[in-house]
C-alpha cells in the first residue's frame, strides 16, 4: 500500500472496460447520454458495433439491458449513480434482479461528490441496492480496484451494481494488489478502534488513522469493497478485536455499509459501541467543491478523527488532521493520466500536513 501523496489517474475503469471487450465479444456497453462522462467514450471509439446509445431514458435503458443478457450478451450499463439507481428502481427489480440477470450497473458520481445538488447525489444508491434479492454491490476505494473490478465482476452470478466516482482517482494500493470480492481488507491493525471505510472514504479513514496514532490510538482500517454480499467473517472478527467500531461512508448512514455492519455484529451479539459517519438522514446542498461538502456533512477526515476520539472518551480536543483543503495530490500521475497538482478525489488531507 502506498503512502501519500498518491498519485491519480484518470479513466483507469474506460481503458479496462475496452480490455474486457478485446477478448470477450459478448460484453456490450450501454450509455445513458452521459458517455463521456462515465468513460465510455472510449469504449465507443474502439467498438462503434457493441455500443447502445440509451439516451436520457435510464427505465428503458435497464430493460433492454435486462433483454440483452437474456440473448447471452454481458451488458454493461452507465449512469450516475442516482439515475442509475433511484429512477430505473422498478425496471431494475422486476426485468434484472428478479431474474438474476448478467447485467452490470455502473454509477458514477456516488454520494456528495457531485456538483449538481440533490438531484443528482446518489445517497440512497447502495441502500436502493442491498434491497434488491440476487444484487452484488460493490464500492471501490482507487484507480488499482476499479481498474480490477472490470474483470472481477464478468463472470459473477446475477446482476452487480458498482460504484465510480469521475476524474482524478488516487492510486493508492501498490500494482500487485489484488481485489477479492469475497473478502474485507485489513489496511492497518489495531485494538482501540475498528473503522470501516468503503469507496472515496478509505483514503480519509487512513489519514485519520495515522493522526490518531500520533496521539496513541490504534486503529484497524478495514476497507469493504463489497457491501452486500458482506464478508461478515472480517466484520466480526475486526469489531471482536477492537473497543469501538465506527462506519465512514460516502452515503447516508440510513441503510448503507453503517447498517450492514451494525446488523452483522448486532447478530453475532458483540456488544461494541458503534458510530456511523456519513449523511444523517438529509439531503446535501450543492456546491461547485466537493471537499466543501464533504467537511459540511461530517465525512471528512477531520471528522472521522473527532468522532473516534469522543467516542473513546479522550480528554480535551481531537488532533487536528489535515486541513479541509482536502484531497490535494503531489506529483506525477500514474500512466495514462494527467499531472496531479491539486485534483480533489476525496476527503483527505494535504500530503505537507500529513507528513508534518
């Protein structure tokens, strides 16, 4: 795993969309009028024959992708996240999920990492999801992960819904991580606090756990790619072995990977003190910056910091992670992507502060 400052990239999920269709002629890709946004271009560029223009009519979009995997083809279908989700819920249900369909939904722009405002904040997205009989749900936390998860989901049973976020995405596990499905990843151990992390919010649950331990607190960061189904066995096991347990989520914290965890270790009957961070039960404002958003609606990393230590009792105030001029990058990007000087993937700190 690298150390910030992490470079980024960009389009790592368009190039390995275009990778899969090389060598597996039933993949097809679909696009909800936001092609060059959810980097589809690419694929349309390399395969004109294998790409459905769906126009702004997610509904109708889903039940021809939903039509297609009945004809033996792998559709891919692209979205943001809130019209890949909330508006198609009926199609998606009753022509993918219900019969356990290849289909494989991407949505971008998860959660308060847009700037176009509530109606297009996909805060219910994974919720809307785990809801659905036979779905997989997947979030992934940087450029590595979601240049695996292209390949990872091809083959797998039923339909699979994906979260993306656009643009500058940190690189930060190193080139020979290797994404599991199946399983929750330890990033970092510690018996004090098990803190949970999916999608944008495992680099700011990182950064929190190194000002903390700075101050003495051990943190395990656990990063769950895969909210339903979830690798309950790591749940468990990480929550038994730490006195607090805290959830961070791009999402609202109202049927999300918060309350997947809490239902695992409510039934496993482990009595943990437990702390949900993400959007408690609102809607966002919109703003142009999304570190803006991030800081307003306590996800960001300086969040995370305080809410773990008031919830461990410490005296006095919280250390002061890096500032909220978060997610700044330093440095050449990785291949294929543009220099990185200051693109805002998540909530985290800048990289002079986090090395101060």
């Amino acid at each position: 795993m690298r150390e910030p400052p992490y470079p980024t990239e960009l389009k790592p999920y368009g190039r390995a969309l275009v990778e899969l269709a090389r060598h597996r002629e039933e993949v097809l890709c679909l696009s909800g009028d936001l092609t060059r946004q959810t980097e589809v271009d690419l694929f349309q560029a390399e395969f004109p024959d294998r790409f459905i223009h769906g126009g702004m009519a997610e509904a109708n979009m889903m039940g021809m992708a939903g039509a297609l995997a009945r004809c033996g083809y792998l559709p891919f279908v692209h979205t943001f996240g809130v019209f890949a989700t909330r508006r198609p819920f009926d199609q998606i249900a009753n022509a993918i999920a219900y019969p356990g369909l290849p289909v494989r939904i991407i949505g971008f722009m998860p959660g308060v990492s847009t700037p176009g405002g509530p109606s297009h904040q996909a805060i219910d997205d994974v919720a809307l999801m785990r809801a659905l009989p036979n779905m997989t749900v997947v979030d992934v936390a940087d450029a590595v992960q979601t240049r695996q998860v292209v390949e990872a989901i091809a083959d797998l049973p039923g339909p699979v819904y994906v979260r993306l976020k656009r643009g500058e995405i940190p690189v930060i596990f190193d080139e020979d991580h290797a994404l599991r499905l199946g399983r929750a990843e330890v990033l970092t151990e510690g018996s004090d606090v098990a803190l949970f992390a999916s999608g944008m919010m495992v680099a700011a649950a990182l950064a929190a756990a190194r000002t903390l331990g700075g101050q003495g607190v051990a943190v395990s960061v656990v990063n769950v790619p895969v909210i339903k189904p979830l690798d309950e066995g790591t749940v468990r096991s990480a929550a038994a072995g730490a006195g607090i347990v805290v959830t961070a989520e791009n999402h609202s914290v109202i049927g999300g990977l918060g309350s997947a965890v809490a239902e695992t270790i409510a039934e496993a009957g482990l009595g943990r003190p437990l702390r949900r961070i993400g959007l408690r039960d609102t809607f966002a404002e919109g703003a142009a910056d999304a570190g803006y958003l991030f800081a307003k609606y306590g996800l960001s990393t300086q969040a995370i910091v305080e809410t773990i230590w008031s919830a461990l009792g410490r005296p006095g105030r919280a250390p002061a992670a890096p500032d909220a001029a978060e997610g700044a990058t330093v440095g050449r990007a990785a291949a294929g992507s543009s220099a990185a000087s200051g693109g805002r993937y998540s909530p985290v700190l800048p990289p002079s502060v986090l090395h101060k």
